[in-house]
C-alpha cells in the first residue's frame, strides 16, 4: 500500500499567450478547472498505474470539497483519510504558455488547517511506500514522515514547493525528490546550467542529510544518487508538450508504484519518467497521468 500525505486543490487554469509581466492585464485564450493539489495528483499517479493507495489530506466544507474527495475516490483511492474543515478548500490559481509552461500560485485554504495531531500511526497502517510533498503545514509533513519511519515505509519526501529542509524530519526520509531548481534552492544556489552541476548539488544534499537523492531533469530525464553511493542517469524520451502541470507528480507518483512493486530504483526511474512523459500531453495536471496499459505500450513491454 501506498500512503500519500499531502495537498489537495482545484485548479483554476488560464491559458495564455505569455505569461503577464508585473502590472500587464493579459486576455486568457481559455479557461479549464481541473482536479490538482500536489498531493492528491501524486495519489491518482499511482493509482492509475495500479497501486493500492490511501490518501491524507484536507478539503473545505465547501463543493469543491466535496469535487476533491468524489474525485479521489472514483479513482480508487482510499480517501476516508481527508478531513473536512470549515471554509475553502485549496484553489490553485494556474496560468499555462503556448510552450505548456505553468506558472502557480496556491491559496492552501483547507490544506493549510492540517496538523500534526492525527492519528498517524494508524493511518500508516499497511503502507509499504510513503509519499509526501512540502504543500501542507511543516507539524502535518513531519509527522507523517515520523509514522512512515516507524511503520517500516519507504519514505519519499518530494521538496514542492521548495522550502528549507533543516525545518523537516529528514533522518526519517529514505529519498528525496527535486527537480534541478529546487536542488539548487535546498542549497542556496543558483540551478545548475548544466546536468553536471545538478548532480553535484543532488550529491551533496545526499551527503548532507545522508539520504538518496532523485532529481528530475525535465527532457534531460533523471538523475539518482544512492545512499550506498550507486548512481545513474535515465534519459527522458521525446513527447509532445501540452502542459507540463503535474508531470513531476505524475513522476513522483509512478516512481512511488514502482517501488510498491520492488522494482530498482533505476527501473522504477525509468517507469516514472515514461509516465511523465505521457502526462504532459494534455490540459490539466491530471488528464495526461497514464494508466499500466500506456506506460507498457510506450515502454515496449
Ligand atoms: O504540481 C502541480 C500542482 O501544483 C497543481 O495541480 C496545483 O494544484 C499545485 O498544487
């Protein structure tokens, strides 16, 4: 069983020529609300491959709450984990380019009112992998990356948003997952130019926080750094780019499946990047996620 324990939003989606420069008023050339929320998009990710999965999160009182937790479940997921609070739910205000580029901004709403004081421990109940992001409150991240350690998971911490790790409980995650910028972020440097650089970086917070380290590279695929010290790049393939909205949660939550699943991590790597690959090719963070069906299909198998 896979546990995600994280955000959960609806996206409101502009579509534009550019993105607006300060102070411009720009005329959107369509509109679209999806489901989103990092979290939740991670969840649906491995479902859709397969994988048993319990999602903890938060949604509002309001209809989009009642949208986010619909949706969860028509996808499989065990969603009994998402607490109601009065109020909003999380909105994520999203502009995508022609070049499918998204500029986000989150209203955490909901997401925003989680704790730490959950039953955790029962929640991680059976859960193998876990799975959480940096969109939900630091006393919620910790402890559910505090229960996944003592429940014998495989812990995965996607840094999204990027925020500083000293404020987390990283002696307790397994691998963390960045994408080149946040890698950079995590060390108060500028993103490497090169992958060469990225790896470098994705070395030392290894090394810092004795850890494994993924770090994703967009078309340049992705790269691993173990805490045994194995390390190895996995190519991306070309696609057509949509809208890369959700594609490093459509990776994460493929990556996370595929170590249900005891695949390598070089293996389970190359698994997420098809899938990634796949989900940018259509509007909205979730329309593009592929089932096992396609990433076989495109992996050959
Ligand atoms: O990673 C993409 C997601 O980030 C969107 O779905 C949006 O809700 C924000 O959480």
């Amino acid at each position: 069983m896979i546990v995600v324990a994280g955000s959960a939003n609806i996206d409101l989606v502009a579509r534009v020529a550019h993105h607006p420069e300060p102070g411009e008023t720009l005329l959107a050339s369509g509109y679209a609300m999806h489901q989103g929320g990092k979290g939740a998009n991670q969840a649906v990710a491995a479902a859709r491959l397969g994988a048993p999965v319990r999602f903890l999160g938060a949604a509002g009182d309001d209809d989009f709450g009642d949208r986010i937790v619909a949706d969860l479940a028509a996808e499989g997921i065990d969603a009994d984990g998402v607490q109601r609070f009065p109020g909003s739910s999380g909105i994520a205000l999203i502009t995508v380019d022609e070049a499918g580029e998204n500029r986000i901004v989150v209203v955490p709403g909901a997401n925003g009112e989680l704790d730490g004081s959950r039953d955790m421990a029962g929640a991680m109940g059976g859960a193998n992998v876990l799975l959480v992001q940096l969109e939900t409150p630091t006393a919620f991240v910790n402890a559910a990356l505090s229960a996944g350690r003592a429940a014998g998971a495989e812990v995965i911490l996607n840094a999204a948003p990027a925020a500083p790790l000293k404020a987390f409980e990283m002696t307790a995650v397994d691998w963390l997952m960045v994408n080149a910028g946040e890698a950079a972020f995590l060390l108060g440097e500028r993103e490497g130019a090169s992958r060469d650089q990225t790896v470098d970086q994705a070395a030392r917070l290894a090394r810092q926080y004795n850890i494994g380290v993924i770090a994703t590279l967009g078309a340049d695929g992705a790269l691993w750094i173990g805490r045994d010290g194995s390390r190895g790049h996995v190519p991306g393939r070309p696609c057509t780019v949509v809208d890369t909205t959700g594609a490093g949660d459509t990776f994460a939550g493929a990556f996370a499946a595929a170590r249900l699943e005891s695949q390598s991590v070089e293996d389970a790597i190359r698994m997420a990047g098809v899938a990634a690959s796949l989900s940018v090719g259509a509007a909205g963070a979730r329309a593009g996620m592929p089932d096992r069906a396609a990433v076989r299909a495109t992996m050959g198998d």
